[in-house]
C-alpha cells in the first residue's frame, strides 16, 4: 500500500505540473486563438530564471515564484508584439508553426550553453523534511506543490470567468471592435493575456526545479502530455484544463502501479477515447 500511496503522491506532483501548464494553454487558446508550442520552452526558461537569481543573484525560492514569470511574462509578450500578432485571423497552422520554431530555437541556445545534463536547484529550508500521515510519508515541499499549484489554478478561473477584467478579456476575444468602442485597448488586452499564459507555465518551472532539475529540454518532455490533456479537457476551457490535469497526473500515477508498461500511453489513450466520444473534450463546447 505503501507503494501505491507514493505512486498517487507522484500522480498529484505531476498533475500539479500538467494543471498549471495546460491552464496556461488554455487561455491562451481560449482567448487569443494561439496554439502556443512554445509552452514547454518557456516553462524551461522559468526554471532557468529562478536558478540564475539564486546562484547570481543570491535572490532565493520564495522571491523567484514571484520574478520568474514576470520576467519570463514579458519575454512572452515581447514574442506577441514582434510576431503573433501578425498571425491574426490566419490559419491555426501558422502560429503552431511559428511558436514551435521559436521552442526549437530557446532549447537549442539554452542546450548549447548548458548541456542536457541537470542542474540542481535546492529545495528551500521551510519546506525540507516530511510529515508522517501514518500511512506513508509526504515530503513537504512536494504537499507544497500540490496546495499551491491548486490555488493558482482556481484563482486564474475565478479571474477569467468571474471578474470584470476577465469578462473584457473574452468579450475583445468575441467582439474586439465593439470593445473598443468602449475605449479598451484590446492589443495590449491580448499582450497582457498572452504574458499572463506564459507566466503561469514560468512559475510550474520554478516549482518543478527543485524536484525534477533545471534541464534545456525539460519543457519537450512536457509538452505533448500537456497538449493532450488541454484537448482531453476541451480546447480552450478553463476548468476543464484543471480538473483534467489533476486527474490524468493521478491516472497515470495508478497506471505505474497497477500495469507500469503502459504509463507513458495512458494518456494518448485516454485522448483517443474522448475525442471519438466527445471531439470537443471534456467541457469543451462546439465551435
């Protein structure tokens, strides 16, 4: 049982991971209409951030949660202004394809310089040592991970869905021109929203760093799940990219125990099933 126990700990980490990345994707899809392939670079690139302010800026974990995507953020929108912007109203195909020349580019100067080999990042001194539930025992910073990632991800959905700001953001989403009618600066609203998606996927590296390493390729070992799971959720939904993140992490951690040879697939199956079930995901809705 013991055993089991820590599988379902790691489905949750990973879950965590999977949620907060596929949030970001999400409302970047959602309301700005960018299939964004440069997820996983950027998520790379947060990790790499938090690990430049420690080891040269001597600025530790708990600062770095908070620059990390705001400097990763305004990369991310510096890529909105100079190039997806022009790729409006064009073809889905063309931003993939540009954003995903852009994840090749970022890996490939990040491996040149670093190697593909991991570099440590250390677990902060309030969250080390573990807490014994009797049943197993939970390290605290990965109890951490999982309580944090859970409240990023519900405070986005309320800011998206429930708030004025989030209700101007989907309306110049459906109707930009009349948006601006009302005086709304909708470019900058969608450069804003884009720095936002990139900055959720920043702050999941920073809070994988101390547990997976800070890698140049641990972002496109991410990506294809976290693609899968914003479709299994549903293209562009919110909630549907939480709930599902969560879950499939834990399906696939029950997936490592019960039959671990199929672990790494669980997830495309999964895909496959709903998209002939439901091609809209989840809780997505038809266009």
């Amino acid at each position: 049982m013991q055993a089991l126990y820590a599988q379902l700990l790691v489905g949750l980490i990973n879950g965590s991971f999977y949620a907060l990345l596929s949030l970001g994707l999400a409302v970047i899809f959602g309301m700005l209409n960018i299939i964004n392939f440069a997820h996983g670079a950027l998520y790379m690139m947060g990790a790499f951030v938090a690990y430049f302010l420690l080891n040269l800026g001597g600025i530790n974990y708990w600062w770095a949660l908070l620059i990390a995507p705001v400097i990763v953020g305004i990369f991310g929108m510096i890529l909105e202004r100079t190039m997806l912007q022009w790729l409006a109203g064009l073809d889905h195909l063309y931003g993939l394809l540009l954003t995903f020349g852009i994840a090749l580019i970022v890996q490939g100067v990040f491996q040149n310089y670093f190697g593909s080999s991991g570099l440590p990042y250390s677990i902060p001194d309030q969250l080390k040592g573990g807490v014994n539930l009797g049943f197993m025992f939970l390290p605290v910073y990965r109890g951490w991970v999982v309580i944090f990632s859970l409240v990023v991800c519900l405070a986005t959905w309320f800011l998206i869905e429930k708030t004025q700001l989030g209700a101007y953001l989907r309306a110049a989403t459906e109707n930009p021109t009349l948006v601006r009618a009302f005086g709304i600066n909708v470019p900058r609203m969608i450069t804003l929203t884009y720095g936002l998606g990139v900055g959720l996927a920043a702050l999941a590296g920073v809070l994988s760093a101390p547990i997976n390493q800070v890698r140049p390729l641990m972002g496109a070992d991410l990506i294809i799940v976290v693609f899968a799971v914003v479709v299994i959720g549903g293209m562009g939904s919110i909630m549907g990219s939480i709930i599902t993140g969560f879950a499939l992490g834990v399906i696939e951690g029950l997936t490592k125990y019960f039959y671990p040879e199929a672990s790494n697939t669980v997830v495309f199956v999964l895909m496959v099933v709903v998209l002939l079930v439901k091609p809209t995901g989840l809780t997505g809705r038809a266009a």
